[in-house]
C-alpha cells in the first residue's frame, strides 16, 4: 500500500510538468488548395485521398500582415513564430537592436525560444537551406532576411536538438571545404560545423548516415546539400542540363521528419518542419517540380499523422502563408482536339502559360473510381507570391479548434496552447 501511495504523489507531482502536448508544424510553402488539387490528381486520382486530405480538422487561412496583404516567407513565419502582425521584411527581430520580437505571449522570442527556455525539446526540419525564413524564424532572429551569415549560426546555435536542412555553404567560411561544397562563403571566419561536434551534435550528409543514427542520439546536426535539396530551376532548364528535381542522395522530408520524431518523441516536443521546394518550383513555375514537392510534403504529413495516431497528446498542424505562382488545373477534353492544341501551343487564349509534361504531353491525373486516368495542364498566374487560397489543416490534440476562418496568429495561439496547456 505504501508503495503503491508513493507511486500515486510521484505520478500526481510530476502532472504539471507534462501537462502539455506535443506540437508538429509543417509548412508546405506556397501550397494552396489548386496546387493541393493538382497533387491529388497526379498522386490518387479524382476520387483518391491524400494524407492532407484526411486530416480532419479544416479551416480558411487568413495570411495579410501588418503592411501587406501578401505574405512573404519571413513575414509569415514571424507570424506563425510570434503570434503578432510583422511587417512583410520582418525575420523574428527589432530592427534596430535586432533582438527577437516580444510575441503575443509576452515572452522575447519565438515560440520555439520559448519552448527551449521552458526545457521542451525542439527541431527544425527544412528540405531547403538552413537559411530559409519558415523554419529559421522559429529559431533565431535577424534584422534582414538576407543575413545569412547571422541566420545560420543563430539556427545551429538555437539549442534546438535536431536541426535538418541543406545550406552547408553558410556553416562553412571561405577556403574551407565541406562534404558538398569546395569552399563555404562565410566571411567572419566561424567554422559552425566545428562548433557543433565541440557542442556535442552528431553529424550527418546523406540519407544513409541518417538513417543510421540511433534513436538515443541528443543532438542530431544534418546537413545534406550546398544550398537547397532540390535544383529549382524552370523546367525547360533542368531538362537542358540534364539535373534532377531533387538531390538522388539526399533525404526527402519524410525522411527526416521521421528521424526527427524517432529522437524527439520519448518527451515532450516542438518540431517545425517545412517543404521549401513547393514553394520555389512554385515561384520557378515548374509544374513537375511542384508536384514532386507537394509528393515529399504529403508523405511526411503521413509520417506525421501515423505519429498522432499513436500519440493522441501531439498536435499536428499544416498551413501555407501564400501560394506560389498561382497555379490552377484545367482539365482536357480527349475528344476535342481543339483542347489539345491549345495545349500543345503552351498558351491558353488569355495569353497564360500552359505545363505539360516532360515529354510535351497533358499530364495524366491517377485513375479514377473507374479506372480512367484524365488528362490535364497546369495553368500559372503568377512568378511570385500571390494571397491565394489557403487552408489549415489538423489532427490530434487541440485540432478541434481549427475551423471557420482561421489568422496567421492564430496558428502561434494554437501551438501554444497545446504546448503550455493554455
């Protein structure tokens, strides 16, 4: 009986401290519901689901900030980090003594700084640069976006526990030479890849070495590319020079969300992960990129979601802050050759470009309920950021409060209250 008591107070004092949840961002960047539209098509057909799709909690984005009624990739994230209405060239940070904002909670700093300060364990994942804003903001803060110097050491001096993401060009300085860069571009000299080992990070370049990291492992630096995992170029261009999508050797970011999670998930945690290639094959209007993209996105959000399932006390939650390049989905008529031809010529009558395939032909949706596989372009409206169509989508642990029309702030209000039990 005695023992049984003291195993009821221990459980009963130890309460509190794990009274919140766990928390899992993922940002598709320019992700809109057409370009989720066209993923769909391509991936499961018409009447397919996508793991986004099963999410079941929905609703409407609102994404303007404080000056602008388009985000912008540092905009937005500070809005999501810090649960305020940021200037668009916002990155997290006062622009004049260039410390970390005070967020809608009070706290100077993002949420993930908060999160650090109040010992939860946290990660960011990027298939992009370690530089780039929707992962960065939430670590670190700087006067300007393009301080990549300043980002990168405040990213990978966080105290996150797990950071995954290519940029080796800015851990490095020049005229030292890396495993995917013959000299890094930092001009003050800081060797960060050298003050993580002596700061007890285990290092990795490849899938293989990430997959063979055990999940005890603390501290957990990947680094997988010179810039981004991916080329984002015009496909015309990548096709010209004969370059992949993505990088054959490097992770997709189911990979490492699922890496991420294995090493995170024995406590509480906060980890932010983002698919940056949506985003910039988006803006590149590069529809086969696009689509490989949101492919990478919708896997991890399954790896994702088979983690909530497991672990009802986790939150996941995904949201773009803007849709790049406004692409939409026509669908083609086979037995109207008039369709076709307009296709061919790349153009539709307004003038707006047209995408086929690589081989110059309509892409083919996957078949649907009855076995039929339709043919479609993708139209683009735009080379940049438009306001788009956004949603929210959730799962798990507070997801029930995701409906109607939902802010960028509300996003940080969210996360943090299934964080801190709010």
């Amino acid at each position: 009986m005695r023992a049984l008591a003291r195993l009821i107070a221990g459980i009963v004092l130890a309460g509190p401290a794990f009274a919140g949840g766990n928390v899992i961002f993922l940002h598709p960047d320019g992700a809109g519901v057409a370009a989720w539209q066209a993923a769909r098509m391509s991936l499961r057909g018409p009447d397919g689901d996508l793991n986004w799709d099963a999410l079941p909690a929905v609703a409407v984005y609102r994404g303007h900030l404080g000056d602008n009624l388009t985000a912008t990739s540092n905009g937005g994230a500070t809005a999501h980090a810090y649960g305020i209405k940021p200037p668009a060239a916002s990155f997290g940070a006062d622009p004049q003594t260039g410390k970390p904002l005070v967020s809608a909670s009070g706290f100077q700093g993002s949420l993930l700084m908060e999160a650090l300060a109040a010992g939860i364990r946290c990660g960011v994942v990027n298939s992009g640069s370690i530089i780039e804003p929707g992962t960065a903001v939430f670590a670190t803060a700087a006067r300007k976006r393009n301080d990549y110097e300043a980002i990168a050491a405040g990213v990978v001096r966080s105290g996150a526990d797990v950071i995954l993401s290519g940029g080796e060009e800015w851990l490095l300085p020049e005229g030292t030479a890396g495993r995917h860069v013959k000299s890094g571009r930092r001009k003050d000299g800081l060797n960060l890849v050298a003050w993580a080992e002596k700061a007890g990070f285990t290092i990795v370049y490849n899938l293989d070495e990430l997959a063979a990291v055990p999940a005890s492992t603390k501290k957990l630096l990947g680094i997988f590319a010179t810039a981004h995992t991916f080329n984002d170029q015009p496909a015309s261009e990548l096709h010209a020079a004969g370059k992949p999508l993505y990088a054959p050797g490097a992770p997709t970011l189911a990979d490492m969300t699922a890496k991420a999670l294995e090493i995170l998930g024995g406590g509480r945690f906060f980890l932010v992960v983002e698919e940056e290639g949506s985003d910039n094959f988006g803006n590149s209007n590069n529809a086969e990129g696009l689509l490989e993209a949101l492919a990478r996105a919708d896997a991890a959000l399954g790896v994702a979601s088979a983690f909530v399932s497991k672990n009802p006390d986790t939150l996941l939650v995904t949201a773009a802050d803007s849709e790049a390049g406004d692409p939409d989905v026509i669908g083609l008529d086979p037995g109207k050759a008039d369709q076709l031809a307009i296709a061919k010529n790349g153009r539709d009558r307004n003038g707006a470009p047209y995408h086929l395939d690589a081989k110059g032909e309509p892409f083919l949706s996957a078949p649907d309920k009855a076995g039929v596989r339709h043919p479609f372009v993708i139209t683009w409206g735009s080379f940049t950021d438009t306001a788009g169509g956004i949603v929210v989508r959730a799962a798990g642990r507070g997801s029930e409060n995701v409906r109607g029309s939902f802010g960028n702030t509300d996003i940080y209000r969210l996360m943090r209250g299934v964080l801190f039990d709010d």
